[in-house]
C-alpha cells in the first residue's frame, strides 16, 4: 500500500497535477490496495479540517485581505518607509520592515506578497530597481509571514505534533526577527555594493506625521498580540478579532472599504482558505493512512540508527525538509511530517516547541524555492514577469535565510528563551 502511495504522488507530481489532488488520489489508491472501506476517506478527511485551531486559517487570510483593501497596508508602508526609508536602499529594507509589521496580523506569506506587493513592488521599479529584483525581494520578505506570529504553518504544526500553539507563537519572534535583520542588513549592503537606492527617500514622511496616518493601523498587532499573551483569548479567536477590527478600520474609520468591495474580498478569501482547508483534508487521509501502515515507526527506527546525534538528526531533517519544501505545499509538508518526525525529535531530547520553528523555517523556503514556490508565483503576478527571470536574483536571499536557519537550528536558545521566560511564571 506505502509503495503504491508514494509513487502514485511521485507521479502526479511528475504530470504536474496539483498538490491537493496528488495526495488525495495517491490516498484513495492506497485504501483499494488495502482493501479497506471507501468511507475512510470521507472519516479522515473530515476529522482532519475538524479541529478548532484551524478555524484561524479563513479568518487570518480575510483579516489580511481587509487590510489590503481598506488602506491599513498602505499606511504601513509609509510608517516602515519613514523609519528607514532615508538611507541608501532603504526601500527594499521598507519592504522587509513592513512585511514583519504585516505579518504579525496575516498569518500568511502569500497574503503579505499580494498586500504589501501591490504597493512597494511598483514603487521599486519607480524608483530604478530591477523588476526581477523587485519581486524576489517582495517574495522572500513575506516568507516572514509565516514565520513571526501567528502564523497558520504554527497553527497547522501544533495541531499536527499535538504542541501548544501559544508557545509555537512566542518561540516564532526570535526566528523572525532574526530574519528580518538579516534580510534588511543584506539589502542594505547589497544596494550600497550596486548603487542602488540613492533617491529611496524621496516623498518619505516625517516619522510623526507617519505614525499619526498609520495609529490605527500600527493598533492592529498590538491588540491581537496584546491579546493572545495577555490571556484575553486564543490565537483563533484571535483570528476573528483581527478581520473585525480591519473591517471597522477600513470601513468605517478609514472609509476605504465600501459594501460592494466586500464582496471581491470575501470571494478571495473564501477561495484561498478553500484551497488550504482542501490540502488539509487529503494530507489529513494520507498522514492517517501511512501511520496505520508503520511508517512513521520505520522510519523513526531507521532515523536513529542511522542519525546518531541530535546534531545529524537536524542535518539530515535540514537537508530532507529542504528538498521536499521545493515540491509540496508547505501546509501539505507539515501535516504529513510533523506526527512522523515530531516523535522522532522527541527521543533524541529536542523540544517539540523548537522543532517546530525548524520545521516551519525550513518548509518556508519551500515558499520561494522554484519549482512549486508559492510566494515565488504571487510576486511574478504582481510584477508581471515570468517566473525564470528572477532565479539569478533570488539566490543570495535563499543563502541568507539557509544561514539564518542554521542558527536556529542549533541555537535553541534563539527560539526557547522568550517562551520560557513567558511560561515559566
């Protein structure tokens, strides 16, 4: 039955099919060699999208969609731009900057390429960027939305590895945030090295006046952080309170929201959690039908034997999540592997919390690793050019998120330390 799965999904992939249906027709193969009852499939599907915590996913991508429409991105932008837009290549360090601050609302990178994306991409190749430049940077910054909190790949892990989503969330800020430094220290020298950038602080803002516009924006991750480690609710019902609060500031505050826009918004949005929650449902049966099949109980005895360390483990978790982040959908990767490789993790004394954020990070760069990288496909929409022509520019960020990935791999500290100050009280 395993044998008839994986080259079943092997082949799908090969012709191209989607993800989603590969999975699922690699699945419902699985059941007919097994000689098992077709109404497995209907079970596990449905207990896999029936779980709380995954009612965030709809709620976070209409939030972030809200937030593109009704002007709170675009008021972001200008403050990200009026704190280090002044310097030489301080716009792409604008597009980083701001996709840190959006991504602590969003949950999702593919959110945060089209939001911040429409705004700055333009403004790059206003400003004599390479169009080809314009969308790998705006590709990679928005990898950050998955990675600082929330974040839906988090939500999708702890459900998945049975871990606290809350501590996923806090241990998320040092990845991020180390991240995002890394990527706008690069920039920066980057564009000093190619003399880019040097009239990047034309129409800036004075740093007030752009706090002033952006209040009620700059509100927005601070009431849904606030209130997720404050105690005051859960990150999904976080999620609702975030596309409330968009919604109140962009119609209503904002007024850059009318009735008839909200129907554009709530097709998007409907669409995009559509296609995640179908993900879900078939890596859902897959996952089911491979831990009933000893798999993961293989594959675990056979990881330590022959991983020996902690150390090789991760190398060798590293070097697989890496490839296989270039071929299958990042929510797809995780549902599948996390209940095989989280216990694996686990006897060789590595926290579940800090595996997670490997995981995530790793499977993040799936997101900007051709030839199934999604934020790679939303960043070439947004600039109009064909996927191939920015590989060349793409490269040296994915270096600097594969070293910033190594430093979290082995520096746990990076991860636990926060959470552990947080849940130790």
């Amino acid at each position: 039955m395993t044998s008839i799965m994986i080259g079943t999904m092997v082949l799908c992939f090969a012709l191209s099919i989607s993800v989603a249906v590969s999975i699922g027709l690699a699945s419902v193969l699985g059941i007919q060699a097994s000689n098992a009852h077709m109404l497995i499939s209907v079970k596990e599907m449905f207990n896999a999208i029936n779980k709380f915590p995954l009612a965030a996913i709809p709620f976070f991508i209409l939030a972030g969609n809200l937030m593109e429409t009704g002007g709170i991105s675009r008021r972001l932008v200008e403050f990200a731009k009026s704190i280090v837009g002044g310097v030489q290549g301080g716009l792409p360090m604008t597009c980083v900057l701001t996709c840190m601050i959006f991504a602590a609302v969003s949950g999702s990178s593919v959110a945060t390429t089209f939001a911040i994306g429409a705004i700055l991409i333009p403004a790059l190749i206003k400003h004599g960027y390479p169009t080809s430049y314009a969308a790998a940077l705006q590709a990679t910054s928005a990898e950050l939305g998955v990675i600082i909190p929330p974040s839906i790949p988090m939500i999708l892990y702890g459900v998945s590895a049975e871990v606290s989503i809350g501590e996923l969330f806090i241990a998320g800020f040092g990845p991020g945030l180390l991240i995002g430094a890394a990527l706008m220290l690069f920039v920066w020298l980057w564009c000093k090295w190619k003399g880019w950038g040097k009239t990047d602080g034309d129409g800036r803002l004075p740093f007030g006046k752009a706090t002033w516009h952006a209040g009620w924006a700059l509100l927005m991750p601070v009431i849904i952080l606030g209130g997720i480690y404050g105690g005051i609710f859960t990150p999904t019902e976080a999620s609702a309170v975030a596309v409330f609060y968009a919604l109140v500031v962009g119609m209503l505050i904002y007024r850059e929201i009318g009735v008839r826009d909200l129907v554009a918004v709530l097709r998007k949005s409907v669409i995009s959690s559509a296609v995640i929650m179908f993900i879900i449902a078939n890596a859902g049966l897959f996952a089911f039908l491979i831990t009933r099949a000893g798999v993961p109980d293989a594959i675990g005895r056979w990881l330590e034997a022959v991983l020996q360390s902690p150390a090789m483990f991760l190398l060798g978790v590293n070097a697989a999540l890496f490839i296989i982040g270039m071929f299958i959908e990042t929510s797809a990767a995780i549902i599948v592997l996390a209940p095989i490789l989280a216990p694996v993790a686990m006897h060789f004394g590595i926290d579940p919390v800090h595996f997670g954020l490997v995981m995530v990070v790793n499977l993040a760069l799936g997101m900007i690793t051709p030839p199934f990288g999604v934020n790679l496909f939303a960043a070439c929409t947004v600039a109009r050019i064909s996927l191939d022509r920015i590989i060349k520019d793409l490269i040296p960020f994915v270096l600097v998120i594969l070293a910033c990935l190594m430093v979290v791999t082995y520096v746990p500290a990076l991860s636990l330390t926060l959470r552990d100050l947080v849940y130790s009280k």
